[in-house]
C-alpha cells in the first residue's frame, strides 16, 4: 500500500488576502467640471477646474485650503511637498502646503503626463523629453524624442520612452544618453517599468516585457497577442503585471516569465487600464458609477464603490498607498453637472459624536447632562440616612405614609427641557401640514 502525504499549508504560504472593505469617509460638491486631477501626496489633494482654477484640498476631510487661477489641462504630478502643473507654455512647480511658485520653467509646451518622482521631474513636448531637476527648476538634459504621447516610465537609474511609431528608447535618467533602442510593431499604446524589466502594449495586439538593463532584450519572447489593443495605465507588482484591452478583459501575467495567471471581464470599457493597491486591483471605467475591485491573486470580483456619479472621461482616481490598504479619490460628474470629490478608505470604528452637536429637528431642545457626583445629585433620597425624631414625638399608631412626590426636572443636575410643541419647518419655508 502506497500512502501519499502532503505537508499542511502554512500560514505563510497562503496568498494575502485584499485589504477589504473600503467604506466612503467624505464627498465634497465642486464649484463645476474638473479639468485635470485628482492627484494626492503629503497629505492633499489636487485638482483644476475647467474655469481656470487650481485647487488644494485637505485628505483628511476635503476642506479647501488654498485656490489660485491657473489654467491646467494635462494630467498634474505631485510628489511629496511639490505639486507640478503644466500651464500654457510652461511647466511650473508650486509649494504644496501654501500654493507659492517654488520654480517654473518657460517656453516648454507638454503633450504627456508629468512625472514627479524623488529628484526628477520629466516633461514631454512634441519634439523632445526633458529632465527637470525638482530642487530647483533646472534642466538637466534633453533628447529628441518625437512622437511620445505616454507618459514615461521611470525606473531606478533609468527612463523609458515609447513612441507612437513603435520605437521604445532606454536613456540613462542621470544624463539623458541613449542606452538601446528597440521597435515595436504597431506602435506602443502602453508602457511600464519596474525592477529591471518593460512592459509594453503595442498596437498589433501584443503584450510584451523586455529587459531594460540589458539592451531591451526580449524577456518573454515574441510577447502575447491578446484579442485587443492594450491600453491605459499598466500596474506592477513583485509577482504579476497586470493589464487591460480594449475586449474589456484584465489579465494577470506572471512578472518574470510571463505566464498568464488569470483573465477576468468587467462590465466597462476600461480605458484608463488599471490600479493595483493592498492586493485589490482597481478598474476605473468612464460614464459609470461603479468602481469594480478583483483580488490581484485569483481575479475574482471583490466588489464595488458606489460613486455618487459618474466618471467623467479622462479623469482617473488617485489610489494611494497606506499601511491599511488603499486610499481612493474620485472625481465624479457628468451630465447632471454635479460635480464631486469623494475618499473611500478601509473601513474603520465611527468616530463618537456627542448628542448636542447632531442636527436634527427638535435636538436643540435637548443637552447632555452635566456630570456630577451621584450624591451630590440625589441627594438624601440615596445615600443619607433619615431624619431621627424623639420617640414622644411620634404618634400612635405608627402610620406610614409614601413620601411627597417630587417632579422629575426639579431634581438637580437633571437637565432635561421639553421638546418643542412647534413642528420643525421644511424646506420652502412652510410647516408639515400647511
């Protein structure tokens, strides 16, 4: 007889669970369209309106802190205390806490994202990619570059550009010099890096990964065709890389050799790609007003955000890391033009709010008591003895008697007032009833 064991799995060997659920915290009204944003760091949110307003909101409950008219288009890039826009015909870099200008640099018209990371700040323009250093404004190099309409991607000593024509260039963050480049078929309508390795969607239907430390090598061969053009945001962690089509599908591919670990379908068209954040993929989608959530793991649906309107087109969330999973801030709007910005966070206890600060009708009325020691309160009713009397004193017979009674309010350190006899009034000024 052959006995087969398998050992019991550990706790260890179990994959991390998504860092569920994640409940609304606040959802502030919008003077009017959203132009670019949301973008968070350090603490803030921002966001410019289509009037030609930049805005800075506190994340830990949407309250305004600064405003200053600024006419900004292309999606921002914030890291730490810099906020960097790109304005008219220059790329200017504002002080996060109060707004102030901190650099600006003229006469460089971007057509991509802005990059913010550490000491760099890389801008796209239709001729050339520059290399901004952030302390103060100055250009460290530029590269031709034509035809680049994604924002790059940066990764360690590196930055990758992909163009429209297909070409995927590696350059050398610190000075700008070419170290491979490679082509694409099709174009390239997707790109990211991390950890040494490219990920690229190209317009011929693939989805390939290349070395970027070693001349841009193929890593997993000729790539994977899928049924559509891979497109939007690319998202990257230490085991998967996971991507999106224009078939509406989310496929997970293994980081390293690229085998496909799952596919899912989500009821949307996907085009801002997708976000991945506290083992929850997140897959934003465009006139809808669900947020799907999968487990990076398996693929399998792990719900949605309700948002309190629609995603207008080319405004993503901005997902943040934390230690508790994913912090979400969502712009959402639409043809109603009610405008919003909301926060879902993970879920935690409701802070307590005292009675007296609730508004609703008739509360007014009442207080929280005043805390005062028991005796003091009640007096001899509790915990004095009764009044002695001579024994001659008391007649015969003995008659017991209930003691007078008191009315409730009259007791002291009860402070209990009457309800209002008035019905609360209604919106449109008139009483229910009238």
């Amino acid at each position: 007889m052959l006995a087969v064991w398998a050992p019991r799995a550990t706790a260890g060997d179990r994959p991390p669970p998504p860092k569920l659920p994640l409940a609304e915290w606040w959802s502030v009204a919008l003077d009017g369209p959203v132009s670019a944003g949301p973008v968070a760091a350090n603490g803030r949110v921002y966001l410019a309106y289509a009037s030609g307003a930049l805005v800075a909101r506190d994340a830990g409950d949407g309250h305004e802190l600064w405003r200053q008219q600024k006419d900004v288009r292309l999606t921002m890039a914030a890291d730490g205390d810099l906020l960097v826009v790109s304005s008219g015909d220059a790329v200017e870099a504002l002080r996060g806490a109060t707004g102030a200008g901190a650099w600006i640099v003229p006469r460089v018209k971007t057509v991509a994202p802005l990059v913010a990371h550490g000491d760099w700040v890389i801008a796209t323009t239709d001729t050339e990619v520059l290399a901004i250093r952030a302390a103060n404004g100055e250009i460290a190099w530029r590269r031709n570059a034509g035809g680049v309409r994604l924002a790059p991607a940066l990764d360690g000593d590196f930055l990758y550009v992909g163009a429209q024509d297909g070409r995927l260039v590696g350059l050398a963050l610190a000075d700008g010099a070419q170290k491979w480049e490679q082509f694409e078929p099709g174009g390239i309508t997707a790109i990211a890096a991390y950890r040494g390795l490219v990920y690229v969607g190209t317009g011929d239907k693939l989805f390939n990964c290349r070395e970027g430390t070693k001349q841009g090598k193929p890593k997993w061969g000729d790539g994977y065709r899928v049924g559509a053009q891979p497109i939007g945001h690319i998202a990257v962690d230490d085991e998967r890389v996971y991507f999106t089509a224009l078939d509406n599908l989310v496929r997970a591919h293994d980081r390293e050799n690229g085998n496909l670990r799952w596919p899912a379908n989500v009821r949307l068209r996907p085009v801002a790609g997708v976000f991945a954040s506290g083992h929850v993929v997140f897959v934003p989608g465009t006139e809808t007003s669900d947020l799907p959530m999968l487990w990076d793991k398996t693929g399998v649906h792990a719900g949605t955000l309700a948002l309190p309107g629609d995603e207008p087109p080319g405004l993503v969330p901005a997902i943040v890391d934390s230690p508790d999973g994913a912090i979400v801030y969502v712009v959402t709007g639409g043809l109603t033009n009610e405008w919003h910005l909301t926060k879902f966070a993970p879920a935690g206890e409701a802070a307590l709010i005292p009675l007296a600060d609730i508004a609703m009708p008739g509360l007014p009325y009442l207080t929280d008591p005043e805390l005062k020691p028991i005796a003091n309160v009640l007096q001899s009713l509790l915990v004095a003895d009764p009044v002695l009397q001579p024994v001659s004193e008391i007649g015969w017979p003995v008659v017991l008697r209930d003691p007078p009674l008191v009315p409730l309010t009259t007791l002291p350190g009860l402070q209990l007032r009457p309800l209002s006899p008035v019905l609360p009034v209604r919106r449109g000024g008139q009483r229910p009833g009238a």
